[in-house]
C-alpha cells in the first residue's frame, strides 16, 4: 500500500489527484489531506478517502470542519501549523499543490519527514529549489515535477546523455489573450484572463498563464529542476497546447512530448514516479488536429517573460524576490487596483529596487527567502501606487 497526502487537496491538481486515486484504492492510502477555504469539499474527500488527518488553512473554518467531521475518525487541524502537521506525517509520497508561496514550508516539511514529493507548487521550486534540493538529497528522497512542461522535459531526457542536451524548448499556450495587441491588453479584467483556452486551472495560475508570468516562473522551475542555463531554455508560443516541451540534442535530432491537456496525465507519471500508467483519458489524434504551431513570443507583449530571463540569470535571492512581487502585483490587479500591463511594470520595479540595493545575492537559505519574500512584497505594494 503506497501512503499519500496531498497538500491543497481542494484545488485543480489536488482534485485530479484524487480523482487517479480513487481508480486505485486497493494500492493507494489517503492519510493526510489539506485546504484553505472549501471546508466542504475538503470534509467530503476526508470521509471519501478515509483520511487520517486534514486541516484547513484557515484557522477561522475550524470548527465548522470539525463539526462537519463530528463522527468519523479523522484528526482535524487548522493554520499553517495543521498545514505543517499533515505535511510531517511519515508517508510514502506527497502532492504539493498549494498555490503560491504558501506551500513553501508544507512542501519542505514533507521532505524532511522524508516522503517523495511531487511537485506541482512551482513557486517553492523558483523562490528556493536550492534548498529544497538540498533537503531532498539529504532524506534520499524524490523531487518529481508535475508541471506538464517539466514532466514532459522528464519524459522527452530519459536515457538521454546531459551532455548530449543542448536545449530545452518549453512551450505556452499565449493564455487567454494571444490573439490581443499590446493596446487591446491596456483594458483588460481579471474575469477575461481568468479564461483559459486550454487548460482548466487555478485562477491565479489561469491569469498568469495570460500574462506570461506562468512561463517566466516554468523556465526557473526549469533550471532548477535540470540544470539548464538561460541560453540552453527557449520558449514557444504553441496555442494547441499538446506538445509541452522538446528536448534538442547536439546531434540536431529532437525529442517532442505530445500529450493531452489534462493534467492527470503528469500527476499519474509523478504518482507512479515515471512509470506508465494505463489512463482512460481522450487520446490525442494528430490527424483531427492537422495542424501544430509555434512562434516566438513578442517579449514587448509578453514583458513578465523577459523579466523571467533576467532573473533565471542573476539566481541567488532573485526567483524568491520575484514570485513574491508578482503575487503581490498579482493580488492587486484581482482586486482591480492595477492593470494587466502594470503587473509586470510593479514586479521589474521591486527587482529593480532591490537589485540596486544588492539584496538578491545572497546565499539561498530559509530565512533569507523568507525575509526577501517579505521585503519584495512591502515595495511591490508601494509601486502598485505609482503605476
Ligand atoms: P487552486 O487555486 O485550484 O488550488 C490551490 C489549493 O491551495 C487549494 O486546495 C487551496 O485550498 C489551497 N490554498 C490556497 N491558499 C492557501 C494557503 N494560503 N495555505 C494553504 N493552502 C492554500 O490551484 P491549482 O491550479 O490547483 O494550482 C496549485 C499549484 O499547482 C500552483 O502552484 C500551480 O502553479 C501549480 N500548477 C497547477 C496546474 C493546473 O493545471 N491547475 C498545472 C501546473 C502547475
Ligand atoms: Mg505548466
């Protein structure tokens, strides 16, 4: 029996995990799962899975996730220290699919209790995948990407020599607006970018995949998760989105994985940690698709792309520094107090700001993420007034 906890069960990915597990229930054990807000959703995976333990994020929905589990034997917690609680218990695999810098501290909890992490919460990877490498390494224990790019990255290198790589090709979809000019982005909402083409996600990996700013957080996740430098990484836009990335080796052959824009496909090639599973979801059948495209992106457009180069280069303190001021941009422009353009014009303000104060240089350690995480987040604030 394989012993599982997902962190943010009650999301996209968390749900899609779910939904693999139930296909498997005689191998498959649900101990710990966690939420934030959906109490409902998340009592009723609780009882449908059986869980040991699950807490809410929000130490407010307490006790109406106790009450709605009065009589069935789960532990229920809540805050980050029940987020924390669940994320430490001794299992063989967990799920990070928290969104944003929140799963951070789960993610790395889980690795120190020494479970093969699966990790689908990018942004722990972009703000300190140094450490969480580290850490990993040190429990000899399993970073599996489950971002559908990094999967495929995964699946297309296998076997492969790293010397013979000579690039990566990640690709974007162009979000919801990549049929719009720069001039028609001025006015755009949050409920417009919420709109995938594609991919059914998240809100605020939905916006950012409109803006770019998803892609410039996949290329880090990227150097991070294989080693790659800025010059060995291109991105293409693909609006089919079902090639996900292509590997090119120095004999100028190319590897491209092709696979179906649902994200169980990579949750289950994470679950059974690179083996095949037999999934029954839709084949992709090239001779009804015809056609598959790719172009540049037009870094005028796409400004958070660029950004995303700059600081895959500069590494240090920068990709935690990064992530933190396009949350906060991004927290901004859903409440309607900055534009979809001026997201980009706050976070290369705040990298700007602390570049020139050399903060982003320095060693790769939790308590410096954590401070410059808090620090890019108070100046991005600041700028979201000025633009
Ligand atoms: P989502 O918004 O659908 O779900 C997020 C989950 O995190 C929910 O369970 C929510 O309750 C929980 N959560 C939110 N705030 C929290 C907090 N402060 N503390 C603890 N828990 C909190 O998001 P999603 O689309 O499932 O994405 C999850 C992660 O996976 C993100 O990092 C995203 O970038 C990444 N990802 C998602 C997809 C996708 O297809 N959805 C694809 C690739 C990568
Ligand atoms: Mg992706």
């Amino acid at each position: 029996m394989k012993n599982i906890s997902i962190l943010g069960a009650t999301g996209s990915i968390g749900r899609n995990t779910l939904d693999l597990i139930q296909r498997e229930r005689d191998k498959l054990k649900v101990v710990g799962l966690t939420g934030a807000n959906n109490i409902r959703l998340l009592a009723e995976s609780a009882i449908k899975f059986n869980a040991d333990i699950v807490a809410t994020s929000n130490d407010n929905k307490f006790h109406d996730l106790k009450e709605m589990l009065s009589g069935y034997q789960v532990e229920v917690c809540a805050g980050i220290n029940g987020v924390l609680e669940v994320a430490s218990r001794q299992v063989d695999w967990v799920m990070s699919s928290i969104v944003g810098s929140a799963g951070l501290l789960p993610g790395l909890k889980a690795l120190e209790a020494g479970a093969n992490l699966a990790l689908a919460n990018k942004e722990s990877m972009v703000a300190a995948g140094p450490i969480m490498k580290r850490v990993a390494e040190a429990q000899g224990v399993k970073l599996i990407p489950v971002d559908s790019e990094h999967s495929a990255i995964s699946q297309v290198i296998r076997g492969e020599e790293r010397d013979s790589l000579s690039k990566i090709i990640i690709t974007a979809s162009g979000g919801a607006f990549r049929n719009l000019t720069i001039s028609e982005l001025i006015d755009v909402t949050p409920e417009q970018a919420s709109k995938h083409p594609n991919w059914d996600m998240g809100q605020r990996i939905t916006i950012d995949s409109a803006s770019l700013f998803n892609k410039a957080l996949e290329i880090i996740e990227a150097k991070e998760f294989f080693g790659l430098k800025a010059s060995e990484i291109e991105v293409l836009i693909h609006p089919q989105s079902l090639v996900h990335a292509i590997a090119c080796f120095c004999d100028s052959g190319m590897k491209a994985h092709i696979g179906p824009s649902d994200m169980r496909h990579a949750i289950a090639y994470a679950l059974y940690e690179e083996k095949r599973f037999n999934l029954p979801l839709e084949e992709v059948d090239l001779s009804k698709v015809g056609t598959l495209d790719f172009e540049k992106p037009d870094l005028l457009k796409y400004p958070a792309l660029k950004l995303g180069f700059d600081v895959l280069e500069q590494g240090g303190l920068a990709g935690a520094a990064f992530n933190a001021a396009k949350e906060e941009a991004l927290d901004n422009f859903l409440d309607h107090k900055l534009s979809f353009l001026g997201m980009a014009d706050v976070v290369r303000a705040t990298m700007d700001e602390l570049s020139s104060k050399n903060q982003l240089s320095s060693e790769v350690e939790l308590e410096a993420v954590i401070d410059i995480d808090r620090q890019a987040r108070l100046i991005a604030k600041i700028f979201v007034d000025k633009f």
